[in-house]
C-alpha cells in the first residue's frame, strides 16, 4: 500500500507543468489538494483528508526545486550542436501504396548529394517531407500521382544535438517547447529521433528560433 505522499508524488511527476509550477512556488496549494483529492483516494482506495495531501504538496515542492535544476539543467547544459538549415519545402502527401516507391526513386538521385536536406516521417494516414528547396522540381514530379494535403516554401530548420537520457528525463522536451511557446514562435514541424530534435519554422522565424534554443542551456 503506497502512502499519500508517494500518491502525490506519482501525480506531480507524471505533469510537468505542475511540477515545475510547484517548484516554482506560484501555485495555490490548497487549491491543487481539492484538484487532485479524488485521484490520490483512487490510487489508495479509500477517502484522503485534503489537509494530508496539502502537507505531502509542501513537503514536495522543495524536493522538486532541486531534482529540476539538478536533473533537467544537467541534460540541458550538456546539449550538443546546433544545426541551421535555410530554404527548405514542406509537403504532406496523404498514405497510398505507392508512396515509398517514390521516395526511392528522389533518394537514388540524391545519394551523393550531402548538402541537400531530406526527412520523411510517416504517420498512421499521412506522410510529411521536408527537403531543400532546390529539390522541389524533383519531388514535384516524382509525387505528382500522389495526393498532396499541404505545401509550404519559404522555411528554415534548426536541429538540437541531444544529450543521452533526454529520453528518460520527464519534461526535458516541454522545457524546449514552453521556452520557444513563450516567444510566440510557431512551428511547421517538429521532427525527432533518439538524439535529434529539429523544429521547421517560417525563415522570417529562424533567427528568433535559434537565440531561443541556443540559450535554453543558460537557463
């Protein structure tokens, strides 16, 4: 049987908002005991006096101050390069059978080509493409039997160099989007792997873009 406070905790953890609000110290304690009453009595399994759950709040909140500097400033501080790339073309073109056929036939004809910048991610229905504009002619004509959802020129990316355990860290991607949210920058897209992470945003945006991100560390 866990106890109130290792409720509490399991809650808090699992919000990043909530944590870093909490840590933070701007958040209405007793207010959040109402909040999260009836979810702390399901995970005991029986009524939990809301007294209890504001004193596991406070006794938590000073715990989270130094696990978020300690553990999210860390991995945070220990970010690897910075990669900007300039006059990119975004498409979404819509699942078929005969959409990979595609992206072979445009990627054997840029094996060779290390300056040119392709993704692709496939999702359940559709599937996204971000290229170097100088490839837009070649995509064109190779995709022009595919349903294209969506096109935009005129964009630029920006790709982190993660440190290992990003992935194990809860809240270490909000913490890069509230910083880039809170600038009022909007993102075409987001595109990720284990140790990238690249955002596509307007080239009006990019320089805006990579002050944000290439200060995050010094936070």
């Amino acid at each position: 049987m866990i106890s109130v406070a290792q409720a509490v905790e399991g809650i808090v953890k699992h919000k990043p908002y909530l944590s870093e609000s909490l840590a933070a110290g701007i958040i209405n304690i007793s207010a959040l005991a109402r909040q999260i009453q009836e979810e702390v009595e399901k995970l005991l399994g029986k009524p939990v006096n809301a007294g209890a759950i504001v004193m596991a709040l406070n006794r938590l909140a000073p715990y989270l101050q130094v696990r978020e500097q300690v553990q999210l400033n860390k991995l945070l501080n220990n970010m690897g390069d910075i990669i900007l790339r300039s006059n990119l073309c975004d498409y979404t073109f819509k699942n078929s059978n005969t959409l990979m056929d595609c992206h072979i036939r445009v990627l054997k004809s840029i094996a060779r080509r290390d300056e040119v910048f392709y993704t692709m991610v496939q999702g359940v229905f559709e599937t996204n493409l971000v290229v170097s504009e100088i490839m837009e002619g070649m995509v064109d004509e190779h995709f022009k039997e595919e349903q294209c959802i969506f096109k935009k020129n005129g964009l630029s990316s920006v790709t982190l160099k993660l440190p290992k355990g990003n992935i194990l860290q809860p809240g270490f991607y909000y913490c890069i989007m509230k910083e880039l949210s809170w600038e009022g920058i909007n993102l075409t897209e987001v595109i990720s792997s284990t140790n990238e992470f690249t955002v596509v945003v307007d080239n009006s945006l990019i320089d805006k873009t990579f002050v944000v991100l290439k200060n995050i560390s010094r936070k």
